[in-house]
C-alpha cells in the first residue's frame, strides 16, 4: 500500500538554517544576472531542449521547479516509454516544459494554463520541438479546460503563495485557493491506476495541498527530493487511495 504523507511536512524535510544564509546571500549576489533572463524573451535549454520563454511567463530554469520537474520525468521514473498510448495533464504549463517533456515520454498531453501569454509561449515551444501532434493547450482555470477527460499523468508546479496576484506573471506565485480546488479535483480526472506528480517546496504552502490531497481520498509519496540550499524541493506523487 502507497505510505500517506504525514503532516506538517516530515521531521527529515527540514532546510539547514546556516546552508539557507549562505544559498540566500549566493543568490542575492546573483541576483543582476538572473533579473535578466526575468520578464523578458529568452532563450532557456533545459536537459538539451530548447524552450523560449515570454515576459509574462515564469522562467522554470531560473526558478528551478519547473525545469528539475521535467528532468524527473525525463530520468524515467514513469514506466510509460515512447509510443504509449497514456494521456497526460500539464496543469499549469506556463513555458509548455512539462508537456514536452510528458510528450517525449510518449503521452498524448493536454496542457492548460490561465494565463493567455503562457498558452500562447506554451503553443510556440510545442511547435518549434515538433510535438504539435502529441500536444494540445488550452486556457482556462484549472480543470475546466478538460471536464470529464481522465488522465494517466497529472503534471502540478502550483503557485506556491497566498495572496491575490498581481499581474500575469504573478499567477504563477500566488493564489487565494488553486490548491485546494485542484486537491478537489484531481481524483476525478485521473484513470483508475493514475497518478499525480507535484513539485512543492519548502517555502510557501506544501503542507497546505498535501492535506487537502489526503482529505480528497489521494495517498502521497515522494518520488524525488533535491536540497538547493535555500530551500528543498521534492516531486510527491499523489494516487487515488
């Protein structure tokens, strides 16, 4: 049987408080460098892949989860391979790097997003990796895009943060309540055997989705954990109970 996460986040998921200043102060010296690649079009490789993102799109290698999320699926932690015949969920896409990444598994992908400019950033890198047959976006809110479709794979990298956003980039950062209205409505998008992969951090509301994922009948595990100093990220893995 697949061992629920306990809650708050586990005694081991803890950051080292000296790694945390030290990180922080790298990054703020980093900082000038990073801006760059932030809030304008830029040309990102992740694993190899080329993927082009717009200003009003959250950069996923510069912060980090969405690209390491697609190296997961990448490192084969799926037995999916290419030419099956599984279906995927992109939720949330942004960049489209997820749903490359699902289509080169071999997934029929669906990938959604709020934001009209991450469909719109999403739809080029589809086209220009050549996955326009495996790949459909969509806009909408959540799962609404795709109500009463079942999915094989779910794909999550939530907005972390509480709050109302402020701008379209900031749909990326912050929510009033996506985590539990997508806890509410993963089950009944998943196929008997589906599951879910989210990646949550140490900063912002992880154990905030991970009960309301156990409330709506889903068991949690962790699939891959990753120490960047100032915080820890892990990819959970969320099937129907």
């Amino acid at each position: 049987m697949t061992p629920r996460v306990s809650f708050p986040l586990p005694l081991s998921v803890r950051v080292n408080p000296i790694l945390r200043y030290c990180s922080i102060v790298w990054l703020m010296l980093k900082r000038p460098f990073l801006l760059r690649r932030v809030r304008c079009h830029v040309l990102e490789r992740v694993a190899g892949v080329p993927i082009l993102v717009f200003p009003d799109v959250l950069n996923p290698v510069v912060f980090r989860s969405g690209a390491w999320l697609a190296r997961v699926l990448a490192d084969g932690a799926t037995d999916r391979q290419p030419g099956g015949t599984g279906r995927a969920l992109d939720m949330g896409t942004g960049s489209g790097v997820g749903a490359i990444f699902a289509a080169r598994r071999g997934y029929q992908v669906v990938a959604v997003d709020l934001n009209p400019e991450a469909v719109r950033c999403a739809r080029v890198n589809v086209l220009m990796n050549g996955f326009e047959e495996r790949v459909q976006v969509r806009q909408g809110d959540l799962f609404a895009p795709v109500a009463d479709e079942k999915f094989d794979l779910v794909l999550f990298n939530p907005p972390y943060f509480r709050g109302d956003p402020k701008d379209l980039l900031d749909l990326a950062w912050r929510s009033v309540d996506v985590l539990e209205r997508f806890a509410a409505g993963l089950p009944s998008a998943l196929t008997p055997g589906g599951q879910a992969w989210i990646v949550l951090s140490t900063d912002g509301e992880a154990p905030a989705l991970l009960q309301a994922l156990e409330q709506n009948g889903m068991a949690v595990r962790v699939i891959a954990r990753r120490n960047l100093g100032n915080e820890i990220m892990s990819v959970y893995c969320a099937e129907l109970a």
